[in-house]
C-alpha cells in the first residue's frame, strides 16, 4: 500500500499522481470470506468538486454533467449474473 501511495498517488512525494493532485486520502482494510485482505480507499483530488457540488449537480436532471455521469456510470456496471455470458459459458 505505501508502494500505491507513493507512486500511484504521488502523496508522499508531493507531486501529481495519476488520478490528479491527492490532498488526502482514507483507506481501511477488509477481510473477504476465504480470509484474503482487500483495500477501501477514498480520495481527495485537489480542485474536485466538494460532495455537495457533485450532489448539487446530480440533482439537476437536465444538466450535461449529469447526462455524462449517468452514461458512464452505466458503461461500467453491468449485470449478467444469469442471463448474460457468464451464464452462458457455465451451461457449457
């Protein structure tokens, strides 16, 4: 994780990372059920919009910034749990 921090981020260093300039940042660690450890991080990117922007724009539904959120928000979820080809390549 300091190896995330320090290079992907660039925190450490005070230098632009590669989502932007972190100004803070807040992790925890989980457990999974087969006992592996996975990382919850959140980030502050210096010059980003404050929560209450974000959430002052999203509830303008006509805005472009929201037209945009909305289209890649569902370009990168996807549900195919039994119907999609996850589904397919298991009846194999």
């Amino acid at each position: 994780m300091e190896t995330f921090i320090t290079d992907v981020l660039g925190f450490k260093e005070h230098r632009q990372g590669l989502y932007g300039t972190t100004s803070a940042y807040y992790g925890t660690v989980e457990q999974q059920g087969c006992l592996t450890l996975h990382l919850h991080m959140l980030l502050w990117i210096k010059g980003s919009l404050t929560p209450q922007q974000m959430r002052d724009k999203i509830l303008q539904n006509d805005s472009a910034w929201n037209k945009k959120l909305t289209e890649w928000l569902e370009n990168c979820h996807s549900g195919d749990f039994l119907t999609g080809t996850h589904a397919e390549l298991q009846n194999l």
